[in-house]
C-alpha cells in the first residue's frame, strides 16, 4: 500500500511582498489544521516574530498572516502535492513542486527568497537563476534541534539583511 497523495497549503502573498519563505511540504500538523507551521514545537512564527519585532506565535493563526504580509513577507512551499506517511522530509515520495513562474506576475516586488531548511533549500539554484537573492536557513521543524534558536536567528537573519541591503 502506498502513502496517501497529499496536497499543499495556497501561497501567502501579496502584490508589495518582498520576501518568501519557502518550506518543503506542511507537516501532518500543519495540514490537519490547514495553517503554515502549525505543530506547536516547531520554531517559525517565534523565528520570523524576532525578525519582525512582533509576537506572532502570541497571536492566533488567522492574524498572524495578515501581519507577516505587512511586513512584505510570504510564505509558500516547494512542494504542490506528495506522498508521505509522517511529516519528515526524508518520507516525501512522487513529489511534485509548485508553478513557481508565475512568482514574477504576483509578487512583483519580490527579491529575496528564503528556504526554511536543506530540502527545500535544493530549489535555491532555480530560484537565483531567476535572478533572487536565496538564503537557505536552518529549519524550524521540532526533528532539527542541533541548532539552539539563538544560532537559528544568526542566519534567519539574513533574509532581512538582504532585504535592507536591496533597499
């Protein structure tokens, strides 16, 4: 018997976003409850609050979007649809990647795209071919806690150096 065929979460973008994040494929949390990162260990939204200067994770889900968008940032996946039992990225099977051209056309303003860790970090090539800045940053996922969050924040950091160097 073969894993279930899952689907992904819609993008989180706007005309003004600046920056993506781009994870692999939402967890098995994520994707019961239909909200980016939403496995209550996993670090983004505190990640992502500090670079901001705001408490997302303090806030529920349905304003922490509209906020992470004033800030010109968005939020995708990689992956449109897999295979997976579990929510590791080593269990994807039959992946098969989101229509990134059309990034160009809805996000005009978008120039730095970050992978939150190494799987979806193996599109960064394609996406500095289309002529973005890409950080490839240490996941948020609870299974990668070798990094402390403190180590974490050094390189999420990036996305908004950047962004400020771009300015």
């Amino acid at each position: 018997m073969s894993a279930p065929l899952l689907t992904g979460l819609a993008p989180v973008i706007a005309p003004d976003t600046r920056i993506l994040i781009l994870g692999s494929f939402p967890g098995a949390a994520s994707l019961a409850a239909q909200q980016y990162y939403a496995h209550p260990r996993n670090q983004f939204w505190k990640l992502v609050g500090a670079l901001v200067g705001e408490d997302l994770y303090g806030l529920p889900y349905a304003a922490r979007l509209p906020r992470l968008l004033a800030h010109r940032i968005g939020l995708w996946d990689v992956l449109a649809a897999c295979e997976r039992e579990g929510s590791l990225d080593a269990a994807i099977r039959n992946p098969a990647a989101n229509d990134f051209e059309r990034l160009h056309r809805l996000c005009p303003e978008l120039q730095t795209v970050g992978f939150n860790g190494q799987a979806s970090g193996k599109f960064a090539g394609q996406f500095e071919e289309a002529g973005y800045r890409t950080v490839v940053l240490p996941s948020s996922s609870p299974a990668h806690m070798a990094l402390s969050f403190e180590q974490k924040m050094a390189v999420w950091r990036r996305l908004v150096e950047a962004e400020a160097d771009a300015v």
